[in-house]
C-alpha cells in the first residue's frame, strides 16, 4: 500500500502543478500574447494526468477508507487550482504516515 500512496501522491502533485502551468501561464501567453504553443505543450500532460489521478482515486476509494464526502472532495480537488495539494496535505499525506 506504501507504493501505491506514493504514486497517488506524486501524481496528484505533478497534476495540481501542471493545472497551475496551464491556467496561470500558458492560457494568458495564449490569449494575451496570441502564442498557443504553451497550450499545446501542456495541454495533453495535464489530461494524462488529471486522468490517471481520477482513476487512482476510483480505485483506491475502498483501500483508503473515503467516505462519500471525501471521495467527492478528492475527485472536485482536480478541477480547482491547488485543490490537488489540499487533498494531499489533509487525506494523503496522512495516510503515508500511517502506512510507514
């Protein structure tokens, strides 16, 4: 289980970090300077990642112990900038922590 937290929370991060790639630079470099070249350099990273952190969570729903509520907060926290690292700091972090 300690291997697949650590994955799950990599990947949460390297999503939240490229989420905040895509909004806060490379979408105003696209409008603003008229260059969709950033976009298209993180676009398809952030979608493989914002995938594989939903399938994560989908399959590690029942090994982690989420209540419906939790469940949902994880699964929102990939569509709101930064939501990603408060998953990891208050669900996931956590539960490295008890797996060590």
């Amino acid at each position: 289980m300690f291997k697949s937290i650590t994955l799950f929370r990599i990947i949460a991060f390297l999503e939240g970090v490229s989420y905040i790639l895509l909004l806060f630079i490379a979408t105003p470099i696209k409008y603003l300077g008229d260059d969709p070249q950033y976009v298209k350099l993180l676009g398809m990273p952030h979608g493989v990642l914002f995938m594989a952190y939903i399938a994560f969570a989908v399959l590690y729903r029942t090994s982690f112990a989420w209540n419906t509520k939790q469940f949902i907060s994880v699964l929102v926290a990939s569509i709101i900038p930064f939501g990603t690292f408060y998953i990891d700091k208050v669900y996931l972090k956590n539960l490295t922590h008890e797996e060590s």
